[in-house]
C-alpha cells in the first residue's frame, strides 16, 4: 500500500464512515397517504429526497383518504398516516391509542356536495327520505351533515349510504344517490364523468385541516425519527412555496391527472 493513498485514506476515512452510516442506517417508516391534493407536502418531501436528507427511507403506501390512512395506522400496517381533523373526530369517540403530530395544511375549498341537475331538485326538502352517499367516519360525512342542516333539513331524514369514493360516478349518475359529499380529486372527476353533475354551495362550510397522525406507542418510542419526517415536510411546503408549478408537476402522478 503506497504511502500517498495511506495519507488519502487517512484524511477521507471520517467522510467515508459518515457516508457509510448514513446508507445503512436510514429509519424505515411507512406513511399511508391519502390520494388528494392535500397531501402534496408528502409527495414532495419524496420526490425532492427531504425524506431522504432526514436519515429517513419513508415508503409511501398511497390510500383513498384519511379514512384508510388512520385504518392502516391502527391496524399495525403504516407507521404514520394523513387525515383529515374530521377522521381523528369519529376515531377519538372510539379509541384513544392514536394522536395527531399535528397539521400541514387546511383547505375550504377541498370538500364539496354534488347532485346531478337532472335526478336530484335544488330544492333541499325535496331530500326527505332520499339517500346521499358519503363516506362514512371521515370529512365527506361531516360536511354532508353540516350541509343538510345549514338548508334546514333534519340528517335522520335523510339515508346517509357509506360508499368509497370511486363508487360515487356511478351511484350518482345512475340516480342511486341524489347527492354525495367528498374530497379532491373525486369531486373534480364526477364533474368529468357525470354529464349533468353540478357543485351544490356550500360556502365557507368547513374549513379542514389536515392531520399526520401516529399510534401513542409510535409517537413514544420513534421521537426522534418523527421529527425527521416533520422537518422535511417543513422543508416541502417551503418548496411548494418557491416553485408552485413544480410542485403541481409532482402531484399529477399519485393523482393521476
């Protein structure tokens, strides 16, 4: 071994064993997200290597919405998830084994109540015993209670049928429902695939904030691992804020659109 490679490796062995470190003990933490705009501040932490840059090899395990984001977690399936304050509200009247680390990001304009002009009258009492699809236990369900109360109709009048999102297009065009309630980017492609479908007001309804969330053992014994995850979305939402249309560019491929 020459003498000039010994003095290399001497003076390179401490960038050597940091690099070394860093690519074999990089925390693995699986994140169930939901599939909305939402979610954006995750889509770009990956994207971008913030995760990465944390000491963090973060899989996402792309859900629905928060509904089966929260499920996952509780289940044993996710470490950490994303849903809405609405979620954590139906969940926290069940169980207490969960928090929130706290919100990224609130929206009025995420959520929104759809009917078709040809199967459904604008006029909200003409809704008595008709059935509206929501899903059930997340925001879509809060925001069509909150809705039906604000035109002054009574809930329990109304059949409230659970469905999941990618049912909705069809429910309501084939008039099974006369509305639904749900998020982005479900409300966007019923405009898309239901002729005659319209956006009902609902002017500042709800304003949904929207959550990463953990079980109470996750949060106590990953401390450190989870502050990790919460610097980099910190650092993406600063992205997101510098290059907006770049960050638009990256949510078109979970989202598909």
């Amino acid at each position: 071994m020459s003498a000039a490679f010994c003095h290399w490796l001497t003076r390179s062995a401490p960038a050597l064993l940091l690099l070394l470190a860093n690519l074999t003990t990089a925390a693995e933490l699986s994140v169930a997200v939901a599939r909305t705009p939402l979610s954006l501040p995750i889509f770009v932490a990956a994207e971008q290597g913030y995760f990465r840059n944390e000491g963090l090899d973060v899989q996402l395990h792309e859900v629905s919405g928060g509904h089966r984001a929260i499920e996952a977690v509780l289940a044993g399936q996710a470490d950490v998830g994303t849903a809405s304050d609405s979620v954590l509200m139906f969940n926290s009247l069940k169980r207490d084994d969960f928090v929130s680390l706290g919100y990224f990001v609130s929206s009025p304009s995420d959520l929104a109540i759809l009917a078709t002009s040809s199967g459904a009258s604008q006029n909200p009492e003409d809704w008595h015993g008709k059935a509206v699809g929501v899903v059930k236990g997340a925001s879509s369900e809060y925001l069509m209670h909150s809705w039906l109360l604000l035109n002054g109709i009574d809930p329990q009048s109304v059949e409230f049928v659970d469905m999941q999102p990618d049912a909705m297009p069809a429910a309501l065009a084939q008039q099974k429902v006369v509305a639904v309630s749900i998020w982005e980017p479900t409300a966007f492609s019923i405009l898309q695939q239901v002729t005659d479908s319209m956006v009902l007001p609902s002017p500042g309804l709800h304003t949904l904030t929207f959550h990463l969330l953990s079980r109470r053992e996750t949060a106590s014994t990953r401390t450190a691992d989870l502050q990790a995850l919460l610097r980099a979305i910190d650092r993406a939402e600063n992205f997101i804020r510098q290059y907006p249309q770049r960050a638009q560019a990256i949510l078109q491929a979970p989202l598909k659109v």
